[in-house]
C-alpha cells in the first residue's frame, strides 16, 4: 500500500521561503505530484516530479528523492494569496491505481 | 471550456433521504473519482470508474453508490443519507499519463440533518 505524510500545519512571513516536506511509503510510483486548494474551492495541480530532483514553476518548486522517499514543495516570495492548504500525492504503479493523496498542510501567511 | 461540472453545488438533507450527485467532464477524459473531504482528513476516495463500463471502490465506499451513465457522466448516489456523511463531495476525471493531472469540479457541499 502506499501511505504520506505532511506536516499538518506551516506558517511563514509575507515574502519569505517556505518548504512543505511528504515523505512517503510506498511500493512503487511514478510520480510525486503537488495540488493547491484555496479554501472553499477545489484543488488544483501544481507541479510534478517523474525524477529525482528538483523541477522549477514561476515561484514554485518542486523536489524528489526516491532514495530518501522524500519529496518537497518549496514556494518563493511568499505572497498572501498562497495561503492554501497543499497536497503531496503519488501516482502508484498498476494502470489506471488512482492517486493516492496525503491530508494536507495547511498554509498561513501573515504580513 | 467548462472542464469538471458538479451539481448541485449545496445540499441539506434529512437523515434517511436519498440524493444523487451529478458531475460531467468535457475533457473525453477515462478516468473519473468521487471523492469526500472532511477538516483534517484530506482527500478520500469513495469510488472510482477506470472507463466507461467500470467501477471500483475506494478507500471509503460504504454507504454509496455509483454510475458510469457514459464516458462524460459519474454520478454518486446515497440510498438513505446519514448525518456521518455530512462532508464536501468533489469529482474529478483523468485522461491518463502519470504525469498528467487530475482535474476537480468546484464541489458539493452536503450536510445532513
């Protein structure tokens, strides 16, 4: 089976760097994937890691160790707007296995 | 391009009432999930239809179910509502390639009485 785990809660100051960390169990995978949800809205993807290291979006980056089974979203130039809470979720191998999905963090940025 | 449809979008029902959630893609996608979300617990899956034809529980399917009516349409039933399943339900549909995404609609908020 395939488990993750995040950190249930981050806050971090308007324009500073913040990293959400989900560290996995899992039995085999594609990828690591990352979606952002506003409250009240639906989620969103962000980002998508197939390989080990690190792949870059505009402010968002996204990182990969399957040897640690460690993933990372790391957000830039914090900006209140990306107060979210943000999901980390694998792609299992076996066909058409839906994503599995981590609870979440929520994220809170204060001025 | 309207993408995941879900309606309705608020429901309140009795307990013991009957309900059934619609949700629509227009992406000619395969692949559709129902899943709720309750504060804390992230996303669950409830059922999900591989393709048209097919449909496979998820984590938790008890107490519903479903209907692949054709590729754009997977509707969620609950035969006699209870108030645990007062929850924000999302559909969402996957037109395959690990490293395409899943694409969600907006949500139904459903509490019941």
């Amino acid at each position: 089976g395939q488990s993750l785990e995040q950190p249930s809660e981050v806050t971090a100051v308007e324009g500073a760097i913040v990293q959400i960390n989900c560290t996995y169990q899992t039995s085999g995978f594609y990828g690591l994937s990352w979606y952002q949800q506003h409250d009240g809205g639906a989620p969103t993807f962000l980002s998508y890691n197939a390989l080990d290291g690190l792949e870059e979006t505009g402010r968002f980056s996204s990182f990969l160790s399957r040897s640690d089974s460690y993933g990372y979203l790391l957000l830039q130039e914090l900006q209140m707007k990306d107060s979210a809470s943000y999901f980390c979720a694998v792609s299992p191998y076996s066909g058409n296995t839906p994503l599995v999905f981590g609870k979440g963090t929520r994220l809170s940025v204060i001025a | 391009n309207a993408g995941v449809t879900q309606t309705p979008k608020f429901q309140v029902l009795k307990t013991g009432q009957s309900m059934t959630l619609q949700c629509a893609q227009d992406m000619n996608h395969n692949s559709m999930y129902w899943y709720r979300q309750d504060p804390g617990m992230g996303l669950r899956l409830i059922y999900y239809s591989a393709s048209e034809g097919t449909t496979d529980k998820g984590e938790v399917p008890n107490g519903y179910n479903v209907s692949r009516l054709n590729k754009r349409e997977f509707s969620l039933r609950l035969e006699s509502a209870a108030p645990s399943q007062t929850s924000v339900y999302f559909c969402a549909s996957w037109g395959g390639g690990s490293n395409q995404p899943q694409h969600f609609g907006d949500g139904t908020r459903l509490s019941i009485l």
